[in-house]
C-alpha cells in the first residue's frame, strides 16, 4: 500500500452500517452468557449428564476460540461484508437447530456450529468498522458503541437469560438469535458497501490454519478440562503440551510461509501486543467475576434467574458510560494508554471491594459500587482497546487483526473461568475441611461460608491480574492521540520509536 494514499471519502451509509454491525456482535455476545442461565434447565429436559453439561459451553468455545484466526482471515479473502452475511446466517441456523434440540448430541452440534459462525461473524464484524471509520472523532464514537457492547453484553445475557428461562423456558435463549441475526444480516446487505481494494487476495496459509486451530483448541480444552478434572489429570497436561508444541510450530511456520494466515508484524507491534495481552488478562478477571457473582447472589442470597440478571444492570451502566462518555470523548485528546491504564486500575479498585465479601453483605453498599467501578473502568479501557486493535495495519489485514482482539477474549474467557473456579473452589474445600475439623455445627452454613470463601480467595487473583493488564498497557502501549481528522497515509508496519506520533489510521487507496 502507498504511503501517499488518497483520502477515502467517507461512506455515507457508515452510521446505519455501525447499527447492524452493533447489532450482530450484541448477539455474540449475549450468546456466550445468556446459555448459562438456562443450562440447568436443558440439563434436565434433555437428560444431560453432569459429567457431559460443560459440552454445552466447551462445544461453543473450542469451535469459536479454534477457528476465529481463520474466519478473520476469511474475511480479507473473501470480503468483510460478504463473510459478515454467511456469518449471521449461519448463526441462526445453528441457534434454531439448538432451540429445536431433542437430545444432548443435537444441543452439543449445534452449539458447535454456532462457534464455527461466530468465528466467521466477529472478527468481519471489528474489521468493517476498522475500514469504514477512518476520521478519528468518528472513529472513536463507532468503537465507543462497539466497545461498550463488548463489555456490557455479556451482563445483558445475565438478564436476557434469566427472563426468557423463567417467563418461557431455555429453548428460547436459542430462538432470540435468530430476529438479531435476521435484521443484521437484511441491513448489511443493503447498507454495509465495503471499500475497494481492501481484500487481501493471497493464497490461504493451509498449514497455518490446521496449527492455529489444533493449538488453539488444545488449549481451549486444557482449561475447560482442567476446571473439571484438575490440573493434574494426565489429559489436561497432555493438551497443554500439545497446545504449545503447534503453537510454537504455528509461529515458525507463519515467519517462512509466502501468505501466512497470521502475519507476525500484526502482533509483533507494541501497541497491537500490548492491547491483545492486556486485553485477554482483563478478560480473566471479568469472566470469572461474572461466575461469582451470578453464583452468590443465587445461591447465597437466593435471588431468582431475573432478580440476578438485573443485579448487573450497575456493571452495564458503567460500561456504557464508560466505553460513550469517557473512553469516546477522551480519546482523540490523549494517548491511549492513558485511558487503558487508569481503567484497568479503575476497574482492580472495584474488584478489591468484591474481596469484602460475606454471606450477609449488604447489594446496595457493596455489590452495587463495586459493579460500578468495574464497569466504568472496564468500559473507559476497552473502548481505545478494539480501536488501537487495528492500529497501523494495512487495510488486507485488518480482518486477521480484529480476529485476534477475540481470540484474546475468547481464549482469556477459558482461561478465566476454568483458573478462578478452580482456584475458589480449592479453598473453599481447604476452609470447609479446617471448620469441620473445628466442630462446625450448622452444615449448611458452613457450605455457604466456604462458598463465599471460595469466591473471595479467587477475587484476590483477579484483583492482581487487572494489576499485571494495567502495567502491560501503560509499558508496552506508546501510541499517541488519534487525529481528529482523516490521515492522509497509513502506517503498513505499526512500528513505532518510543515517540507519541498521531495515530496513523488505516486509509484505502485507488
């Protein structure tokens, strides 16, 4: 590409693009919590097993955490748009097949071919924006909007799933797809016009692909498993080694290969790495917190599926302001690592009040402000987060650097609620079993004491791993200000020189 590119006109039809494009990832999204809600429920109807119901989550995320390197890669091929459409089309099919379940094996499909679509769907999704967006106040307000969906959708599942299990029942958290999926796909394909000369037309890495998806869904499942059977079990470690003997041979192959399907300059850019790690490690601690929270106020306050769901509407709320009102409005004016840093802080303060947890604590004085901090500084971080994602890479690439903004999410989402539950539930074993051996009285008691124990001993992680994400941001991230205007050229490599330069938008040339 040219570092003399002309300057694109903007598309006229951005602004309604950016609703369809929200529209699809609020469905996504919604997809990886508003399942969870109903799981009990579709355990008994269909006869599910304790020992095979993590397939209905794990089935989902080796499908969609395996393939996501490849469908953003799909995208520069075959076109943004075009993979977009088959993505949402996809999805409801796969969603209708889920509602229509009559036994495990059909349930476990088609949450599988739900991750296969979404694979496709999200990173065409991030990368339509990173083309169509190129003014930098413009630019900031579309991933403000994305941003906050990213964050605060997951929470919309929460309650999202809790009314459409309790009001109707859990067949329907797989139908409600299908109207999301529908307009999307309908609006893209008469609104989205994707810009010319960005595909990237280069024979597809078929080595790359087999090694990225092999190591990426060994290590999806070794977290998955060892949730389930522990770290020790020979299996898990066994994808472990497995994970990192393709991945390190995906990179080898990927640094010789003519068109590799992820080039290494995408990732070996300070600004893309730093965003990629510090995002997945935030997304550790979310995830888990979402399992703790969800879990405490059921079982130990004894609120309902829709109760539970509203609890998070205060995590929402401070998402949106957050990625809108903060992350947007700040960050054409200062350097990115300067919102990412004191959000990821801003969102640790909330989670070391989540540590003070009890089994009487009171929502409004605790849970409450905690949420809020978590939210606003959450959402203030994401925000320039998805948007330096793609900072400096050349339009033919942008597809496979948005497919690693939800690779790190999706593999930090695995890795998230298999370490902390783990590592609640090892002491909440260690407390129960030392009470007990005190005289403990009151079984019941003693359950939910160790419960919460559990909870706030794996917070204590969380809290430091939002630690580790604020300093990987403010070391690694350099970039300055975005323009507030379109850039005339773009930067093809990212490389930077330790000095604050404007952020280089990516521009498509003629």
């Amino acid at each position: 590409m040219s570092k003399t590119a002309d300057i694109r006109l903007p598309d006229p039809s951005r602004w309604k693009a950016l609703a369809f494009i929200a529209l699809a990832q609020l469905m996504v999204v919604l997809d990886s919590t508003i399942v969870n809600i109903a799981l009990p429920h579709a355990q008994t109807a269909l006869g599910i097993t304790d020992a095979n119901k993590q397939w209905v989550i794990t089935a989902y995320a080796l499908a969609f955490g395996g393939l996501l390197l490849f469908g953003g890669r799909i995208a520069d091929l075959w076109g943004r748009k075009r993979t977009f459409v088959v993505g949402l089309i996809g999805f409801a099919l796969a969603s209708a097949l889920g509602g229509v379940a009559q036994n495990q094996g059909m349930l476990f499909g088609s949450r599988a071919l739900q991750g296969v679509f979404g694979a496709l769907l999200a990173p065409a999704a991030l990368s339509l924006l990173a083309v169509m967006f190129t003014d930098g106040k413009e630019r900031a307000k579309a991933f403000g909007i994305y941003g906050a969906i990213a964050g605060g959708g997951g929470a919309v599942g929460l309650i999202l799933g809790g009314f459409l299990t309790q009001a109707l029942n859990w067949r329907w958290t797989f139908f409600v797809n299908i109207p999301f999926a529908i307009v999307a796909a309908a609006g893209a394909y008469f609104v989205i016009r994707e810009p010319a000369g960005s595909r990237n037309r280069s024979s597809l890495d078929i080595p790359g692909v087999v090694l990225s998806a092999l190591g990426l869904v060994s290590l999806v499942y070794g977290f998955t498993r060892a949730e389930s059977a522990g770290w020790s079990d020979a299996l898990t470690i066994g994808m472990f080694v497995a994970s990192g003997v393709l991945l390190l041979a995906f990179v080898l192959t990927e640094a010789r290969v003519k068109s590799p399907l992820l080039p290494l300059r995408v990732v070996l850019d300070r600004n893309r790495g730093g965003v990629y790690l510090s995002l997945g490690l935030a997304i550790i601690a979310m995830f888990g917190l979402f399992l703790f929270l969800t879990y405490y106020l059921q079982v130990v306050k004894g609120y309902s599926p829709i109760r539970t769901g509203f609890a998070f509407l205060p995590m929402i709320a401070g998402m949106i302001t957050g990625s809108t009102q903060i992350g947007a409005r700040l960050m054409t004016r200062v350097p990115a690592r300067k919102l990412m840093g004191p959000g990821f802080l801003t969102a640790a303060v909330g989670m070391l009040l989540l540590t003070q947890l009890e089994i009487g604590s009171s929502y409004t004085t605790l849970i409450l402000p905690a949420q809020l901090l978590l939210g606003l500084g959450m959402g203030t971080a994401f925000m320039p987060a998805m948007s330096l994602a793609t900072h400096g890479v050349e339009p033919r690439d942008s597809g496979v650097a948005s497919a690693m903004v939800n690779t790190s999410q999706q593999v930090g989402g695995a890795i998230g609620t298999a370490l902390l539950n783990t590592i609640a539930a090892s002491a909440a074993t260690a407390y129960a079993t030392s009470h007990a051996a005190l005289g403990a009285t009151d079984p019941e008691l003693l359950k939910l004491q160790s419960m919460v124990h559990g909870f706030t001993g794996a917070i204590w992680w969380a809290v430091g791993i939002l630690v580790v994400a604020f300093a990987i941001a403010v070391t690694f991230i350099n970039a300055g200000r975005p323009s507030a205007t379109a850039v005339t050229g773009a930067s093809g490599s990212g490389d930077t020189d330790g000095v604050e330069d404007e952020f280089k938008v990516p521009v498509v040339a003629h």
